[in-house]
C-alpha cells in the first residue's frame, strides 16, 4: 500500500513537470556572421527578428550552434561576446539593441584579459542576473565561446553536456531514452577516481555490489540478485557490444559465491548501467540490468599519447600504493588505418594483518596488469573494421577475508598461503557497414578466464567434519562398493575442547567464451526505427575446489592416524559444463507524431546447457519481451511506461555427489538408502527461472537545462526462482546443495537522480533508490532438506535504500582552472545469503578530491582523500569472516596528455 501511494505521487509530480515544460526548437546554424546567425535564427525558431536603428553587427562571425534549445538561450550565445542584448516586443518579435551601460559593465566584469580584471562595485540586481544567463547559456549552447576578449584564447569553450548512449543500438540523448540508465562519461569516471566495480557501484542507483574474496564478486541491480549465489550473474556485462560472460559457479558446485569479474576502468569513453530486466537485446543473465563499458576509439589521423599517474596511502597500510595509466594514438596511415594501445598497472597495497601462528603484515595486496590494443581500418566511407586484444591479470597475495578489527585475521596455521591469480583475454572483430537504410554490424568475440585461489576456511570446519565423520559406519570404496569407516564411534562426544585446526581451501575455475552476433541497425529517416539481430553463443568451462584440514594440534591421541581416510572423503571436485545458445531478437520502434512513441520488442533463445558425465540435459525454448511507450510534449520532458523480462536457463543436479550416488544409495540397500535414491531420482533437474519488470519513468530538463531530473518507479515479478537448498544422504558427512524452482519473489522500489547546475561553476547532484520490498513470496518447506526459507525473507545483496551526494566547483585560480568535488555516499546493511544469519554492515563513504589543470587542458593534477572519515567498509560478512572495503586514502594524481582535454569533456 505504501508503494502504490508513493506510485501515485510520482505521478503526479510527472504530469506537474510536463504542465511546465520549457518550449524547445530544433537548431542547425552554420558559422556565419552574427546578422546571418540571427536571420537565421529566427527562421528556424519561426521568429521575427528586428535590428534597432543604432545597432551595428558588424562582420563578426559566430561558431555554429546545433541542437534543441529554447530561443532565449541561442540569443545569449550568440550576443554573448557583442555589446547587443534582446528584447521580446511580442510574443514572437525580438528586437535586437545595444546593451545599457549598467548591464554592459556587469558582463565585462566576467571578462578578463591577459592579466586586468574589471570589477564594477555598483550594478543593478538585473545585470547580475543577465551576466548568469550570459555565462549558463555559454556552457550549455555547443560550441559558444563565453566572455572571453577578443585574442583571449586561455578560457576554454564550453559545449551543451548531452550524453549520449547506445543502449539500444541506436545513438540517443539519455534523456530522450525511454529506459532506466546511468551513464558515466569519461571525465566523470576521472574526477570520481573509478577504477572498477568496487568504486563504480556507490555512484549508481539501485547497484549493489558484494565480494567475498579475491575475484568472487556478485552485481545486482533493483535487488535482482541470486538468492543462495547460485546459477549464474544476474547482470549482464559487455565490453564494447561484445558480451563478458559469468559462469554459473554455484552450478558447478563449487560453493555459495559468484564470479563476475571486477573490470578494470582504464582509457573509457563511457560506463552505462541498464537497469531492469535487458533480455530482448542482451539475452541470458540480464534479468537485473546490464552494465556496458565503453572503450575509446582509434583515429585514423592525430597522433596523440597521454599518461596519468596516482600515488596514495592507506591508513591501514605501511606500504603505498601506485599506478600508472598511459595511452598512445598512432595514426599508421591517415583518414584508414589507426592504432590506439593502452595499459594500466596498478599496486594495491594490502591492509590485513595476519596474527596467531604465523605472523604478517599487509598480507592482502594486490597487483593488477592491464593492457588493451585497438586497431581499426576505414576500408571505405561505408566499412569499418576494428580488432581488439585485451588482457588483464590480478595478482591476489593474501587473504581477502579477516575478522575485527580490520587489522586481525585469526589464521591458526603457519601452513596456509592465501594467493590466487585472475586472468581474463579477450579477443574481438567488429565490422561495421552501412547500407542505404541500414547499418549492418558483426561482432566476433572470444572470451578466456582462469581463477585460481586458495584460502582458509572457518576453524570450526574440521571439528564439524570429525564429528560427522565419526558418526558414518560406511566408506564408499571408490569402486562402487564400501568399506568400514575406520573410525566409526557412535559413543564419541559431539563437542569438547578435543581439536583445534584450520581448513584449507583450494578453488578455481577456467573456461571460455565464444560468441558471434549480427546486427541490423535502422538508419533510414521516417517513423519507424528498428534492430533485428542473431547470436550465437559456445560456453565450455570447468571449476573445481577442494578442502584440506591443516592441523595445529591433536589433543585426541591416534586421531592423525586417520588422516589418509579423513581426506579420501574430501578428494575434492572438478565439474566440467557446456551451453550453447542461438536466439533471434528484434526491437521495433514507431513515432506516430513529435509526442507520443511506441516500441515492441521480442527474443527468442534456445539454450542447451550439459555437465561433464552428466546424461541430462537442460534444453530450453525461452521468449524475452519488452514493450514501451513514451510521451514527449517537448523536447525537454519526457514520460514513459515499460515493461521487460530478462531470464536464466534451468540447471541440472547431476554432479557426482547428486546423481552419482544414486546406485551406490540403491546398492546400500537400506530403507533409508532406498528412500534417499527415489528423492534424488525425482528431483534431478530445476527449470530457468524469469523476472518480468513494469516501469514507469519521468526525465526532464528545466531552467534551460541547468536541471536534470530522472525518477522511476518500477515493481518486478519474479517467477520459479532458482534456489540452492542442502540434503543429507547416508554416504556423504556433509549435506549436498541441490537446485529446485521456489516459488516467486518480488522487488518493488523508486529511484531518482537530480542534477543541478546552481550558479556558474557548481553543480550539485543528488542519486539514491528506496527498495521499499525485495523479498521471497513464496517459502521452501520440503522435510528432506536441512536449508528452508520463510515467504517473506529479504533477497541478500538488496540494501533498502542507497544514495550519493556530490558537489562540484569549477572556478578560475590565477593562471589555472581549479575544481573542488566532495561525494558523499550511503550504502546500508544487507543480507549475504538468502539461508544465513549473515547482514553485512552498512557504512558512510566519503571523497574529496582538489583539481588543478591548465587552460589548454594538457596537463591535470589532483590531491584527493578516499573515505575521508576512515569509516570501515564492509563488502560482505559471511561465514569466511568479513571482506573489507578500502581504509581511508590519501594521495595524488597527476596525467598529462599534449592532444586531450584533461577533464574537460565527457
């Protein structure tokens, strides 16, 4: 109820926002003389545009503006370096005169020549008003130079910040997008200090993001999240339209956590974060959103190179950590073949002590090792073909898991080494050619992962493990018979003081990724717009873990000797899997007029998934729909309505500790025995499982754009959601993790990002979401398993809420250009897991960075303080213990590029 009367307000607030929608024309003014321009003007805009006798224009020539914009603001670029203002004398008349000399001195006061500032101490409150116009309208028109003499070339141009995105094939304005997304361009992902997921997720609203260890990471959006982490991502991530697949780790299983990757944020031209189920354009593992990094392009024919170099402290660390980020543009033969290489190496400094029986400091560094090659030939006006190589490799040299306080981790063996490495290629071929009313595109893309870690696991593990083992009469004997549990003790004591020791955990996975999708991509003018596509997909990968006790004391005597048997229980496992997939896909839109739009999209995949020694196979038909409408009663304001489904494929049970001991379960012979192999029969496999998204959303532009708001209000349905839940059978100490089809769940919630431009050089922004439900709908009650869940339980990774506030000055410093930016974020607690106890702590984080640069944009340097405030930040707490964020970080940044503009453009 709570969130149908919030429903109903943002409604309202969205109908009261188109009531007072600012009018907009579409602009295209060549640079021309000022006369010209403003006849031109006035034609375009449907205006009479009228001279006073004592004006002379003059020859002077004006830069071009293009775009969609009020009238008023195009007068203020285009008059703003002339001593001419405007007048409305009708409702569509303008009068062009000279400027009253109160006003006049006003703008000059925000001129500066090469050293004399003029001040005027004693101007109207009008004039004041006027000079903020001027200036508002200079940063928002493209290409209008603002108050600036003549000759003085110092102060940079200032263009209209549109951000533009390709989210559905198309390039379109974010704000003229009828979806939810975030975007980040390239000097947002600078001055913010992002990196990768781990800095990237305060920023957005409604992502959460959760690690338990070196490259085990779990990305949700809306609360969409695997309930046990089992089955696959939920988000789906891609580099350059090529998609980055997640496996489904807890598919393999190798245990309640997820692997996708963490990225490395370096030489990006744009982040964007879909929120909502993506499955038409995206297909598989979208049902939450997607996540599409952006790299930066290969031109043809300007040489340009750049570097940036950063250098911190942790309050945490005796160590400091570096990096380096550098760039170089070579073009090997002008206007058709160029060449863009760029890297990043990075040295994380650890901030985990380790105490007890082995002694350490720092022990969690880390080293990342970037580097990415872009090479793309201009065949022809029409063909373009670009060949990408990246690779990135993650040292991981200590545990990532520890206990409070941060700087203690409760290792009790000298024996166990928490190391690990992560290495991820991929290899892409993107043709590009336009036909005459379409674009075909063909991307090609191999995908290559390795993960290798080992860690130590709760010290409580192996007295659990003696004190089952202890209670099973019987050994399997590895060829399909058994053996007398040689320390078989029915009498033994369930607890006591009889053992110390730790566990060691040894897991990893490998596999890859081929995938091969054609596009076509509408370009033809008229009211229909359109993407028709077909992808393939071959996934091959296999993952494994194993579990050694490492003993630190025996207080139990002759207990080594049962060591050998002890492990035979544990030898470990390696599953192997297979999927393919085709699916076709097409997105059709239809403009009836300048307001009212509507689009309909479909995907229909098959996907067949197959474990290693697995006879079942999971083969499934699965459709993806979306359907839009939208309402634009200008170009400012737009209102929409979608509704979209994302989906995963089912999952079999038939690893060896599932369908493997069925016979041996059928030979024991036992009623129990018996009982046990008919429940596993009967429950071998859990079908995909589908979310289906309704959405309503409001963007608009107000105050001539200075005011940038987006809201949503969305509701997901989630049906047969896959769970993970335990079974105890009689040949096995430990319960085995099994899928089945839940039931339904539901998140339902607001999301709203503002952005205001408050007077000339600060802008103040404000993001957050308020996921007022997202929770199971339906409970487990199934008496075999030793894991249930209540109707009602929260999902894990969904914080109720998040928000971020951030601020940011621009402003003159003698012969510079200054910046100060504050950011200040909450994320609250959350769940990890749908069946533990286990809520990660929620935390403040706080960033201040200053920024230096100089006029030409060349160089940039920037003092900054990461979590100022030294608050704890906690990535997760699970039975491991708990993954700790950053500590407070203080350090520098400095980056020089002789072609770029540092900082200045998104």
């Amino acid at each position: 109820m709570n969130c149908l009367r919030t429903s109903a307000l943002i409604l309202m607030l969205l109908f009261s926002a188109i009531s007072f929608a600012d009018p907009k024309v579409q602009f295209n003014i060549p640079s021309t003389t000022l006369k010209e321009a403003l006849l031109t003007l006035g034609q375009q805009a449907n205006l009479t545009i009228v001279f006073s006798l004592d004006v002379d224009v003059g020859e002077r020539t004006v830069d071009q503006v293009v775009g969609s914009y009020a009238p008023q603001a195009v007068f203020d670029v285009l008059l703003s370096e002339s001593k001419l203002t405007y007048r409305q004398i009708a409702e569509d008349a303008f009068v062009i005169e000279r400027v009253h000399r109160s006003i006049e001195a006003a703008v000059l006061t925000a001129r500066t020549d090469s050293g004399d500032t003029t001040v005027n101490t004693d101007k109207p409150a009008h004039s004041m008003l006027h000079r903020l116009v001027t200036a508002l309208a200079g940063v928002l028109i493209g290409n209008g130079a603002v108050a600036a003499d003549s000759g003085d070339d110092r102060r940079e141009k200032q263009q209209i910040e549109e951000i533009v995105v390709t989210a559905t094939y198309h390039e379109t304005n974010l704000m003229q997008t009828p979806m939810a997304i975030s975007a980040l361009g390239d000097k947002e992902i600078i001055e913010r200090g992002i990196s990768d997921i781990s800095d990237l997720y305060t920023f957005i609203p409604g992502l959460s993001y959760q690690s338990r260890d070196g490259g085990e990471n779990a990305i949700s959006i809306r609360g969409v999240t695997p309930p046990t982490l089992l089955g696959g991502a939920m988000v789906a991530v891609y580099v350059d339209d090529m998609p980055i697949p997640s496996p489904p780790l807890g598919r393999f299983g190798t245990g309640s956590f997820n692997g996708q990757i963490s990225g490395s944020v370096f030489d990006m031209e744009r982040i964007e974060v879909l929120k909502g189920p993506q499955g038409t354009l995206y297909g598989e593992n979208a049902m939450g959103g997607a996540i599409r990094y952006i790299t930066k392009k290969a031109d043809p024919n300007e040489f340009d190179w750049g570097i940036m170099t950063r250098l911190n402290n942790s309050s945490e660390s005796d160590d400091l950590s570096h990096g380096v980020v550098g760039m170089v543009n070579i073009p090997l033969i002008k206007d058709v073949l160029g060449l863009r290489l760029s890297g990043e190496l990075r040295d994380e400094a650890g901030q985990i002590d380790i105490v007890g029986n082995r002694v350490a400091n720092d022990v969690d560094s880390d080293e990342v090792t970037s580097v990415r090659a872009k090479l793309t030939w201009y065949a022809t006006d029409a063909l373009d073909i670009t060949l990408v190589a990246n690779r990135i490799e993650k040292d991981i040299e200590g545990p990532r898991v520890a206990h409070y306080p941060i700087a203690t981790d409760r290792t009790n063996s000298p024996d166990v080494n928490n190391v690990g490495w992560d290495t991820q290629d991929l290899y892409t071929l993107a043709i590009s050619y336009d036909l005459p009313w379409a674009t075909f595109t063909s991307g090609t893309s191999r995908f290559e992962r390795t993960y290798d870690y080992s860690s130590q696991t709760p010290s409580n593990f192996i007295p659990e493990l003696f004190i089952r083992q202890l209670s099973i009469p019987v050994l399997p004997d590895g060829e399909g018979g058994f053996v007398a549990n040689p320390i078989y003790d029915p009498t033994f004591p369930a607890m006591g003081p009889w053992l110390s020791a730790a566990a060691y955990n040894a897991r990893g996975l490998a596999y890859e990724n081929f995938s091969q999708e054609f596009r076509l991509i509408s370009t033809s003018d008229g009211p229909w717009s359109w993407v028709a596509g077909l992808y393939y997909k071959n996934f091959d990968g296999s993952t494994g873990n194993n579990n050694k006790p490492t003993y630190v004391l025996h207080p139990v005597p002759g207990l080594e000797s049962y060591l050998e048997q002890m492990l035979a229980l544990f030898p470990g496992n390696e599953v192997g899997e297979t999927a393919e997939e085709i699916s076709v896909y097409s997105n059709v839109n239809y403009r009836f007029n300048d307001q009212w739009e509507i689009g309909l999209g479909l995907r229909q995949a098959s996907v067949q998934t197959n474990r290693e020694n697995d006879p079942l196979e999971i083969d499934e038909d699965i459709s993806s729909v979306r359907f839009t409408l939208d309402y634009q009663p200008n170009d400012s304001t737009m209102v929409y309505f979608t509704t979209s489904s994302g989906y995963r494929p089912g999952l079999s049970n038939g690893t060896d500790d599932w369908l493997g001991a069925i016979p041996n379960l059928q030979q024991l012979g036992t009623p129990q025995a018996l009982a046990e192999a008919d429940y596993m029969s009967s429950n071998l496999s859990a079908v995909g499982d589908k979310v289906t998204n309704y959405e309503v959303g409001l963007k608009t532009l107000r105050m001539n754009d200075r005011i940038r708001l987006i809201a949503s209000v969305y509701y997901i349905d989630w049906d047969d959601i896959l769970l993970a839940i335990n079974y105890a059978h009689s040949l096995r100490p430990f319960p085995v993790n099994y899928s089945i089809n839940g039931g339904a769940a539901h998140s339902q919630g607001i999301e709203l990002s503002l952005s205001a431009e408050l007077f000339d050089g600060l802008t103040l922004s404000v993001v957050g979401d308020y996921n007022d439900e997202a929770q199971l709908d339906e409970g487990t009650n199934d008496a075999n398993s030793t894991v249930n869940f209540d109707p009602g339980t929260r999902l894990p990774n969904s914080p109720k809420y998040s928000y971020n506030v951030s601020a940011d000055y621009q402003f003159e410093l003698g012969q510079f250009l200054a910046g100060v930016r504050a950011d200040w974020a909450r994320v609250p607690s959350s769940r990890y897991h749908l069946c533990c106890a286990h809520i990660t702590t929620g935390y403040h984080r706080t960033n201040l960075r200053f920024t230096l640069r100089d006029h030409e944009g060349k160089w940039r340097a920037a003092l900054f303080a990461d979590n100022l405030f030294d608050e704890t930040i906690v990535y997760s707490i699970n039975p491991w213990g708990i993954r700790f964020g950053p500590s407070r970080q203080i350090g520098v940044e400095f980056s020089y590029s002789p072609g770029q503009r540092q900082g200045t453009s998104d």
